[in-house]
C-alpha cells in the first residue's frame, strides 16, 4: 500500500479533525497557561472561552458561506462556463491541467484570496470534467489539490490581512508601529521576489508530479453541472422568469462597486477590497450573469450543498480561537518559539510559530489580532525590520494552510473529493512552500 492509500485509508474527515484540535487546544491551554484559580475553576474557565469564540465570528462565517455560495453559482452561469471552457478545452495531459490550475490559482488568488479559493476549486473542477470526457488519463485529485494553492499565497498578496491591518491610520498597534504601508511589505523587494518564485516554480513543481502521476485510485462522478438548473415551469411569475430584474439590480451593485474603488483613493491599493465588498461583487455579478430570478435561485439550490463543511465547521474553530486568546496560549506558543532567538533566525522563528497557531486558528485576520503585538514586540527587541517579521507571520499563516483542511471545505464541495484524496498533493505544495518562505527569510 502506498503513502498516498495509507493517508487516504487512515485520514479522518474535516469535521472529526476540527473536534480533536479543539481537545488539542483545551489540553495545551490547561497544562501551559498559568493562573491563580483552582484547576476546577481553571478548566471551567477555557470551557467559559471556548463557548465565547464560538459565537464571536458568526458574521465572518456568514460572510464565508456567501463568498463560496456566489462563487459557485457564478460558475453555473452559462457566460463563465464558455470562459473557462477556453482554458480546459485544448487540454492534453493531466500533467498540462495541474499546472494550468497551478498557475491561474496563484496569479488569481494574489489578487484576492477569496476569488482564488473559488476560481482554483471550480477551475479544477472544469478540467476534471473536460479530462474524463476525453477519456484523458490523469490524477485528478493532485489537480484538485492544485486549485487549493491560492491559500498557500494569499497572505503575500493584495488581500494579506496582517499588511493590510498595519496600513490602516486606525490600526490597533499604530501607536507603537505607526502606519506601514504596503510598499515596505507586499511590495517589498523581499516579498516580491517571493511571489516571483511561488509563480515560477510551483507550478512547474506539479506539473513534474503530474507527469509521474498520471492516474488515481480516485475516481470523481462528475456529471457537468447545468448553467441554468431550475427549468421554466409553467405558472411561473413572469417577473421570475424575465432578465430584466435580475439585470437592474446587478447593474446597480456592479455601479456600486465601481464607485466605491474609484472614490478610495486615501484607502492606498485596493485598500477598499474587503470580505463585503468581494462578496457584494460577487452577488451583482451572479444575478446579472444568471439574468432571471429562476436561473439564479435555481443555481443557488445546486451549490449551496458545498457550503455546509463550513457552517457546522467554523463555530467549532472560532471555538479554538476563543481558548488561545483569552487563555493566554497564544502568547505562550509565540514567546516559546522566538525565546534565544537572534536578528537572524527571528523570522524564520516567527513564520513557524504563526503556522502552527494558523493550524488551531485558520483565519489571517484572527491570528493577526491574538499574534500580531508579539511579533511586532520580539522585532523591537532584537532590531528586526518590523515590515519583514510582519511578512514573517504572514508566510508562515498562509503555508500550513496545505496541513489545514478547513479551507479546504469550498473546495472539497465543488471539485466531490475528500480532505484525504488531495492532502498527499497539499503536504508536496507544503514542503515546497516551506523551502521557499525559508529561504527569503534568510537570505533577504
């Protein structure tokens, strides 16, 4: 039995993983964090946390199930699916797909991790489709694995959450830091020489695996997914079934959209794009590509099956984050790892430490919040460029997104694998990943 059964046979589901890191968390968070309460009280008090984060990001995971919902609804249009078939059509190889996939995720997903996400995912889905129609030998979960590459950039990107954070006049760490601004992070120098690599390497990294790896043992159902799925019945109201509303109230939030990039200037680099403002994108586009209400809803129905990994998942994390930040873990892990550290190895030394939170936290946003005023202070202490050790945490928050499924889950619902079929291929993207984030650190 190869490496690739065994993960397959003995990996247990998202949902089990997100139970055991939360015990995982309970546990570390009652042996290594202090206190002056009795151990009854102690461990009452973590249940107390773990209940108070598991409410706290409701409205970000509302946010997450729109963002996959119109992703995948946007690909059932039939406009979007005539797009895509112009890169999946003249495909020859499943090693060709896995770096077409590669490439176009990581350039998508720079721009925007939450586009990324959604592109790779129906991307690889397409290919998938397009290959087992021409009877194409090839491996399709290392190609759905390679839709889930954005994640393992996105930090370093236009929508990096921690460079971001530190650009804003109103951030929570401007009084120490001041404002940084995204030409000493995202475009530093360092941080662009990165990307270039990511962009060179990795693909042709999973095009060589492709080559080796030409079939799978897994084999995925896919039927193509109707552009229009709910059919014109009669009754219908004639509202619901002519463009024309679906069209004026896109064109009035894709105006919307318009208006506010123009007008945000002061914002710096698409400092206006945000969680909302992708997913108000997102929305006037379905509705205007769908045109009438019937297309539209008919679609939502198909692609909301995907979004559940994400609503019964992301309480049990944001649970997780709730006992690392108001017990103190978080502190703990983050002083451990850059304790006897040197000007030299504290970035190194931090992206570590910020990839192992992000396993027990998988959310850029959360963990800047919980883990940014250390790594700002450890930089401070031992003269470490602050833009550098901020990039730091961000690389290292991005790069055990290929050990995280939890990101995973949009993926998994369009592409009907599991996290067991595509983590053999995330772990390669990891260890690739992790040569290169190593290496800038050390070097620049």
């Amino acid at each position: 039995m190869s490496v690739v059964q065994k993960i397959e046979k003995w990996m247990p589901s998202p949902f089990t993983i997100a139970v055991l890191l939360t015990v995982v968390a309970f546990v570390l968070a009652g042996i290594f964090t202090t206190t002056s309460d009795s151990a009854t009280e102690h461990y009452g008090n973590l249940i107390n946390y773990w209940n108070k984060g598991f409410w706290e990001l409701l409205s970000f995971g509302m946010q997450m199930v729109l963002m996959l919902l119109l992703g995948h609804v946007i690909a059932l249009s039939k406009p979007v699916d005539k797009l895509i078939q112009v890169f999946t059509s003249n495909i020859k190889s499943g090693a060709q797909a896995a770096y077409l996939t590669t490439l176009l995720t990581i350039l998508v997903s720079l721009f925007n991790w939450g586009l990324g996400l959604i592109f790779g995912a129906i991307l690889a889905r397409k290919f998938g489709e397009q290959l087992q129609k021409q009877r194409i030998e090839h491996n399709y979960p290392l190609i759905a694995a390679c839709g889930y590459v954005g994640l393992m950039v996105w930090h370093g990107g236009l929508s990096g959450s921690a460079p971001l954070k530190v650009a804003d006049e109103g951030h929570f760490l401007v009084d120490k830091i001041g404002v940084i601004t995204v030409d000493q992070t995202v475009f530093s120098t360092m941080n662009i020489v990165c990307m270039i690599l990511l962009i060179a390497l990795v693909p042709f990294v999973m095009y060589l695996i492709g080559k080796r790896s030409s079939q799978s043992n897994v084999v995925a159902e896919l039927e193509k997914e109707a552009n229009n799925s709910r059919n014109e019945q009669e009754g219908s109201q004639l509202l619901d079934r002519t463009n024309m509303v679906g069209w004026f109230l896109g064109a009035i939030m894709l105006i919307y959209c318009v208006y506010v990039a123009l007008s945000s200037s002061s914002t710096g680099i698409m400092g206006f794009v945000n969680t909302n403002y992708i997913n108000f994108l997102l929305f006037g586009l379905a509705v205007v590509l769908h045109g009438s209400v019937n297309n539209f809803t008919g679609a939502a129905q198909k692609a909301v099956e995907g979004t559940l990994g994400i609503i019964l998942q992301f309480p049990l994390y944001a649970g997780i984050m709730g006992i690392m930040k108001y017990s103190g873990l978080t502190l703990v892990v983050s002083e451990a790892m850059v304790a006897g550290s040197s000007e030299w190895s504290l970035p190194a030394l931090t992206m570590i430490s910020s990839g192992l939170v992000n396993i027990l936290v998988p959310s850029g946003g959360g963990q800047w919040a919980v883990q940014g005023e250390i790594v700002v202070s450890s930089a401070q202490v031992l003269g470490v460029s602050i833009p550098k050790n901020i990039m730091a945490l961000a690389y290292g928050d991005q790069l055990t997104n290929m050990l995280q499924p939890f990101w995973a889950l949009p993926l998994l619902g369009i592409t009907k694998l599991q996290a067991k079929h595509i983590f053999p291929y995330t772990f390669m993207l990891f260890l690739v990943g992790l040569s290169i984030f190593l290496g800038i650190l050390l070097i620049f």
